[in-house]
C-alpha cells in the first residue's frame, strides 16, 4: 500500500459503515395489518407467475455497496505514486554537491529542492541550503524558506568539484536537523565521513538522478590528428557529435569540424580524432559534447594543440655561396618537425601570414620601413628570433647600425664594437662551455652536453640591465643568449650563429629543447616543474559549471608552482584555480574541469540509505477515475431497478422515440480529416518553422522559435503555445500569425499549390521572416551567397511588395523595445521591410514618419536569428552566440528582434498611430 496515498484519509472512517447500510437495505418491511375477508377463499391454489422478492436481491445491494464505497474513497483523495515527503517537523538542510558532474540536469535538481523548500513551508520549518563546492565561514544559518526560495535561481554548480577534507560546520548543526543531499552520482573520498556526520543529527534522504556522468579527457596531438577521449558512467549505448569550436577569420565563433562520439553499451569510454589542416586547428578553442551541459563536457584547447607558425627570412642576396651555406639549414631541421615554417625573402611577405616567431639569422641590415613594421609585430605579440653570425658582427655596433650604447628595438641588448677575430667577433684558443641554467630562466633544468663549446660570439654591450637580460651564458660569465620584452612580444638573441660556424650547440639536441622553451616550436607536453618555477600566469578566460567562458581581468595571477600541480593531475581545480585560459609571457595554458584521471566511480550509498533517482512512476490521482466508476454502478443499478420492476422495455422504447424525434443534424462533410495539430494552433497564438528538408537545420529553427516563445511569455503578455513544424505543401498556414522560414543553397522550391497557400497567407495579414544565415559568409565573400540566390529564386513566385533596408524609424525599431541593431548568431547583415509610401513624411514633433498602415509582410535577413533564440528542453541557450558576456548581449538583443517582430505581426503599426495625435487633439479643441 505504500504505493497509494490520501490527501483526506480521515473520510475512508465511513467505510465502516458499509455493513449498517447493508442491514438497512436488507430490512424487512413493516407486517401488513390482516383482516378476514371470505372472497380470500376464492384465491386459494392460484400460482402466482411473476412473484414479487420480499428482499432486495443480494447482487443488487452488492451493486449499490460498491458504488458507495468508492463515492467514499474518491472523496478521501487517493492518489497512486505519492511524492515522499521528508519526514519530521524540524529544521530541514538541503546539501547540493554543486560540481560539474551536475549541471548535466540542474534544472531535474533545483526543481527537487524547491519542492522541498514547498514542503518545508508548508510545515512551517526553517531551511539551509549549502554546496558543497562552496567555502562556508562559520556556522550554517537556518532562515524561512521563502528566503531560500527566492535565491533558488542564483544557484548554479562549479566547474570543479568539492574537496575530500570533512568540513566544519557539521559540528554546528541543530539537534533533530534532517538533510536532503541532492548528490551528483560520483564517489569521492570524504562523502562517508560527511554522511555519518549528518546522520548524527537526523535522518539523511538523497535524491540522486540516474543519467550518465561525461567527462571530456584533453585533446592530443600526434602530429597528423588531434585525438579525444571522452568517458562516461556506465549506461545505455549513446550516440553524441563531438564539436571542434574555434574562430572564423572575422573572429566570430562558429563550428570548424564535428565528429561522431559513440558509447557501446555498457562502456565507459569513447573515442574521435579531428583530422584538420594546421590553419584550422589553430583556431580551435575548445571541444565541446553538441547537446550536453556542463564543464565536463567541455575541454579548452591551448598552446599545446598548436603547431607554431614560424616564418624564416631567407638570405636577400644573389650570393649563392651564401645561399648554400644559409644557416637557416640547422633551424629547418629543428623546428620542421613541430612547427609550420614558412620561408621567404620578403618581410611583407612573411608578416602577411600571422606567423607567431620570426627568425632573422645574421640578419643585420634592416631598412626603416621594415624595423617599423617589424617593431609593430613585436610590440603586439610577437617572438623575434635573431642569431648573430659574421655580417651582424661586421656591421659594427648594432644590428641596425645604431652607436654601441643605444637601445635597438629589434635587440634585447646594445652589443660592443669591436672585437679579436673577423668583424668584431671575439674567439678563444679553446672552445668554451656553458654555465648552468638559472632558474629564472626559461632553459632551467635543461642538462648541458659536455661536448658543447662556445668558440666564437659577439658581445654585449656592459649595462645595468644585461644581468637582467640574460637567460644563457657562458661558464666565465659572457652572455650567450639574451632576451627582452617589447610591449607583448619579446625579442630573443642568439650571440652566436644558427649554424656550426661558430660553436657546435645547433648539432646538439640542446639546441632544439631550447627551442622548445623559447615556445618557438610546441610538443604538446606539460611543462615541467622547473620550467614553471618561478612564473605568473594570468586568468584570461574562466570556465563556469555549464562550460561557459567568461573574461578574467579582474582575476589575480597566479603561481607557476600552484598552477604545475594541477596540469600534472596531481591536484585538483578549486576556487582559487578554477578551469579556464591562463597566460604567461610566451604560452597559454587549459586548465580543464575533467581529464584522463578524473575519478567517474559511481557512488554507493550505505544500505539503508533513502534514495530517491527522480525516475519514480509520477504522481496520479485516481479520484476522477472512482467518481467514473461510482457513475457507472449507478447506471448499471438503474438498469437492474427497471429490470426488476418489469419497465426496462418500456424506458428503452421512450429514450428511442424521443431519439427519432430529435432534429437530425447535417453532418458536413470533409475532403480530408482535420490535423490535431492545425486544431491546436487555432486555440492559442503559435509560431511556425518551416520545414526545408535539412533536419539538422530545422530542429535549430524549431528550438528557435521555443526560446522566443519563451521570451515572450515571460516579457509581454503574449502568451504563445508550443512552436510546430510547418509543411507550407500541406498544413494550413492561416492558424500561423508568423512563419520562420530558413533559407539554404539546396532549400526546395515550393510548388504551385504551396505558392498558391503562400500568396493567400501573405495577402491575409501573415508574416514571413527569411533567413538566409549567411551573414558571415557574404562579408567576407563580399558577394552574393549561394542562399541569397537560392532565395530570390523562391521570392519569383510570390506577391512580396517592394523592399527597402529597415529603416531607422520603422515601427519594427520600437514595437516593444527600441532597437537600432538586430544581430542574430552573427551581425551586420541587412534587414529588409516593405518599402515605405513615396509621400510619407514626419509629422511635426514626431521622431518617425508616417509609414505604411499594414505588416510589412515579408522581413528579409542573414543574421541566422534562430541559432541566437534556440534554448533546449530545459530553457537553456542551445548554441554557442559570440565571446563571454559580449555574446550574451548580442543573444539579449536578437531576442528583442524577435519580440518586436511577433508584437508587430499580432498589433500593427500601432504606434505609427501617434502620427496623428497633433490632428486630433487639434480637432478636439486641445
């Protein structure tokens, strides 16, 4: 019975007197009076044919008995399934584990909590609500429930997850305080001292949904393809697209590459590889899990997936001894297998192609233009590369011909005039080795070859600064290797050559790790503790529970030491590093919520345990189906009455005579049955997609029109149903105030029945918004798009009126918000209206003029609207729209777009109708 309940059990106390009424009914009627009659006598012997029942008949009663008893309990409120509420009168704590394995189904959470926050309210207890990813100072508050009930919508999990380390607060909890844990499934060590710490206090229920917990593992790099792995809780055989999201030339974000994701049953891991030119891959910013929420869904990409693009000014001279003995042979070899290089003679040339290092090998003589531009590169993030070599020490002091004590922007350090061997080079009898690395510098940790000599460099001018400076020296002291910073680049030089003219340090394999460290060419590795000892890296993006970005300026640096841990995976993310882009002088590294470690063990509870996975059978009423039955017993006993009583024939001739004489009714005949769905939109306002074939594309144009549904119940007092699907070659279209029509290179052409219905609905008052969502595409094109083609051949056969550019005082501009941009997912595309009469001028006193009375009929645009209005089932944005908070502006006001754009469509120019206010006041003496 635990499954039925009652909302007024105390009524099922009247079933007991089920066997006095069944005495009642059986009762014996009062004895006759007898009086001796001697005509009786006649009637002896007589066999009487119909016998008449001194008693009601069993079954009968038995009929009337059931009807009454469930009349009984349909009163009493059964109801099938009910919710089990949290038990007791005391105060009441809610505990959210607040990770990122939550936010898969926050809103199946917070909807649990705020029906015990209901419940809670109801019984007049105070609540607390804690998260467990959240620090608490002192003790738990327990306040009234209308408090937490209020701050429900600011909750919202972490990108991390809690710690193991059993927290404070525990000790302070009230005596008899009961504890809700809204648990995210996974087993981490510290839940089974945290558990019998909140048991000592009360009884402890855990609401726990079952779908499966997914963790996105980093990418990788093999050198040809990028490869993830994603994990999973065991579970059903599940089918995802893995999406690589990355930065279009115009620095919109879009989708580079999708990849299918797909988890056998049972199995916990799945694996994809992206294939993708270097230019492609690097831009991509994170993979993402299409249609899943969450930072474990979600991993960012960084330095590490990039191969460098290094450009190598090549030798300018016709000299082709120089040429083959061009020390650029030695880099080549270096970074040729983990970098992009790209060669040339031209400086325009090469900073044409964005390369992130320029590598300039006794490379002195510089015209003023290029140290201008190159300077420019420099001070905006570049990494200048220069080696000395015989023409940098003959050129005298510097490298640009400048005095020995002046600064050179395209040098770290002045270098000295002067010198023992050819053009002011200094050289040894013996070879000369290197100092150890210090641990300032970018090369500490690095071993150092015995084998490695120094025969020949040039010098360093002596200054305050060259201590500083230098990153790499000799064993005496001499500079080797200098560096400086130049606005947010840096230039590094080599004070000796590329090749083995003047030491043997490019043969070794020093020469290439140094590389590595300079970041000119990326392997992909982690750095390692020596390397990030003694850093600062800066937070430039940080990653929320639902694997949104925002912008970190405001965030401190932090230390390579306490940031080494967690890229290793020997810690944790946590508040004070959570996941997200941190930046150092050279490198940009991912801090990631998941990775190939991340514990996805599913958590068992103790027996005993009260575990509530939100997939119980709902709740359900069965008080309508026992009134149901109570009327049926009472027709069924009807029917016996008359039965009895010898009149059923009689009643059933009456019901079919006043059945021929009720006027007949003309049925209307109908060509086709009536679409239940036509029959429905004809009831509320609902919005229509129209279906173009692409499913891909129309379901993003159908959740498109679900999240501006959504707005408009919640902003205006529109208040629409559910958005449908439309075929314009079958559906009726009139029941559609508004169609939201998606425009592709391979859209169909409508035929002449549907050009037919399309004509009909536009002449009617309907609105059709084409969308070509191209608006990226025709900027950079700077042409006509395959989709605007294919939508002019679609609009030859409609009756669409002239169009112009909306212009600034359109009513669309101002029907509930004022507006004087509509980007959707993309901007700057141009929105087109009914063009304006040719006499309509601004009245007086008016900010706009006097346009058209009606709906402009047809909006033209490429803005790709429906990407920015798509939420899911559970309201959330479905696509990804622009950077951080400057991507959800642009969301809001595509949003706005489209509430102007239904308000128009359902009030008119209602606005316009200010135009003539200045008329009618006049008129009425005003």
């Amino acid at each position: 019975m635990s499954m039925i309940g009652f909302t007024t059990p105390v009524l099922l106390w009247a079933l007991l007197a089920l066997p006095i009424l069944w005495w009642l009914l059986r009762a014996v009627p009062p004895a006759p009076v007898r009086r001796r009659f001697p005509g009786v006598a006649l009637l002896l012997g007589l066999r009487d044919r119909d016998p008449e029942s001194q008693r009601t008949p069993w079954w009968l009663l038995l009929i009337r008995l059931v009807a009454l008893a469930a009349l009984i309990v349909a009163l009493a409120g059964p109801v099938l399934n009910p919710s089990r509420a949290l038990p007791g009168q005391g105060p009441l704590l809610i505990v959210m584990d607040g990770s990122w394995a939550s936010a898969r189904d926050w809103p199946r959470r917070t909807e649990r909590v705020a029906q015990a926050l209901d419940e809670a309210q109801r019984a007049g207890r105070t609540v607390a609500v804690v998260s467990l990813t959240e620090p608490q100072d002192g003790p738990i508050e327990f306040r009234a429930a209308d408090y937490w009930r209020e701050r429900l919508r600011g909750l919202a999990p972490r990108a991390w997850a809690a710690g193991a380390d059993l927290p404070d607060w525990p000790e302070t909890l009230p005596e008899a305080a009961e504890t809700l844990w809204v648990s995210d499934g996974l087993a981490r060590d510290g839940r089974g001292a945290l558990l019998s710490a909140l048991e000592d206090h009360g009884p402890v229920q855990v609401f726990q949904p079952q779908s499966p917990v997914l963790a996105l593992a980093p990418p990788s790099f093999d050198g040809e393809t990028v490869l993830l792995t994603a994990r999973r809780t065991p579970g059903p055989a599940q089918s995802l697209t893995l999406r690589a999201i990355g930065r279009d030339p115009a620095g919109a974000e879009r989708d580079l590459a999708r990849a299918p994701l797909d988890f056998a049953e049972g199995a916990v891991s799945a694996e994809t590889q992206f294939d993708l030119p270097p230019e492609l891959r690097n831009r991509i910013t994170r993979f993402q899990i299409d249609g899943q929420r969450g930072a474990g869904s979600v991993t960012l990409a960084d330095d590490s997936l990039r191969r460098r693009k290094v450009g190598l000014l090549s030798v300018r001279e016709g000299n082709e001894s120089l040429a083959l003995l061009s020390p650029l042979h030695y880099l080549r070899q270096a970074l040729a297998p983990d970098a992009d290089l790209i060669e040339s003679a031209s400086l325009d040339d090469l900073l044409l192609t964005g390369p992130d290092v320029i590598v300039l090998a006794d490379m002195p003589a510089m015209t003023g233009a290029e140290t201008r531009e190159l300077t420019e590169w420099v001070t905006n993030g570049g990494l200048l590369l220069r080696f000395a070599g015989p023409r940098m020490a003959g050129a005298g002091a510097s490298a640009s011909g400048f005095s020995a004590v002046t600064e050179d922007a395209l040098l770290p350090v002045p270098l000295r005039a002067g010198g023992r061997t050819v053009g002011g080079a200094m050289s040894w009898g013996d070879p000369r080795s290197l100092a150890p690395f210090p641990e300032d510098s970018p090369f500490a940790g690095l071993p150092i070859p015995e084998d490695v000599g120094i025969r020949a460099q040039v010098l360093a001018q002596p200054g305050p600064d060259l201590a500083d400076r230098t990153i790499a020296a000799l064993a005496d002291g001499t500079p080797l290797v200098t560096r400086a910073a130049r606005g947010a680049g840096q230039v590094v030089l080599f004070h000796v050559t590329a090749n083995a003219e003047w030491s043997n340090l490019p043969l070794s394999g020093l020469f290439v790790e140094m590389l590595e460290r300079l970041s000119v060419s990326t392997r992909g590795a982690v750095p390692e503790a020596g390397e990030m000892a003694g850093t600062h890296w800066q937070p430039e993006e940080i990653m929320d529970g639902f694997g949104l970005l925002t912008d970190a300026d405001d965030r401190a640096a932090v230390t390579g030491e306490a940031l080494a841990p967690i890229l290793r995976g020997e810690a944790r993310p946590g508040p004070d590093l959570p996941p997200g882009l941190y930046a150092g002088t050279a490198l940009r590294l991912a801090v990631n919520a998941t990775d190939a470690q991340t514990p996805l063990t599913p958590v068992q509870w103790p027996a005993g345990t009260a575990l509530d996975t939100g997939v119980e059978t709902p709740e359900q009423p069965l008080a309508g189906y026992l009134l149901a039955l109570v009327a049926g017993v009472m027709m069924l006993d009807a029917l016996a009455t008359l039965a009895l009583g010898g009149r059923l024939l009689r009643a059933a001739m009456l019901l079919l005579a006043l059945g021929l004489a009720a006027p007949r009714a003309e049925a209307q005949a109908l060509d086709a049955p009536v679409d239940p769905r036509i029959l429905e939109a004809t009831e509320s306002v609902v919005l229509g997609a129209v279906r173009i074939g692409d499913t891909q594309i129309d379901d993003v144009a159908l959740a498109g029109l679900r999240g501006l549904s959504a707005a408009l119940y919640g902003r205006s007092s529109v208040e629409p149903a559910a958005p449908m699907s439309v075929d314009i070659e079958a559906d009726e279209l009139s029941v559609f105030p508004f169609l939201y029509w998606p425009i592709t290179a391979e859209a169909p052409l409508p035929s002449t029945e549907a050009y037919d219905h399309l004509n009909r609905y536009l002449r009617t008052g309907g609105m059709i918004l084409f969308d070509t969502r191209d608006a990226e595409a025709a900027r950079l094109s700077g042409g006509t798009t395959s989709a605007a083609r294919r939508l002019q051949e679609i609009a030859a056969g409609l009756d669409i009126p002239p169009l112009e550019p909306l212009p600034e005082d359109h009513v669309l501009t101002r029907t509930f918000y004022l507006l004087g941009d509509y980007p959707g997912r993309y901007q700057g595309g141009t929105v087109w209206v009914e063009a304006a009469p040719p006499d309509a001028q601004r009245a007086d006193g008016m900010p706009f003029r006097n346009l058209n009375d009606g709906v402009t009929p047809v909006v033209i645009g490429s803005n790709d609207w429906a990407s920015a209005w798509a939420v899911d089932e559970r309201g959330m944005p479905l696509l990804q729209v622009g950077r951080g908070t400057t991507g959800e502006r642009q969301r809001e006001l595509a949003l706005r777009f489209g509430v102007n754009l239904i308000m128009h469509v359902l009030s008119g120019n209602y606005k316009s109708d200010q135009v003539h206010v200045p008329a009618l006041l006049e008129r009425l003496g005003q």
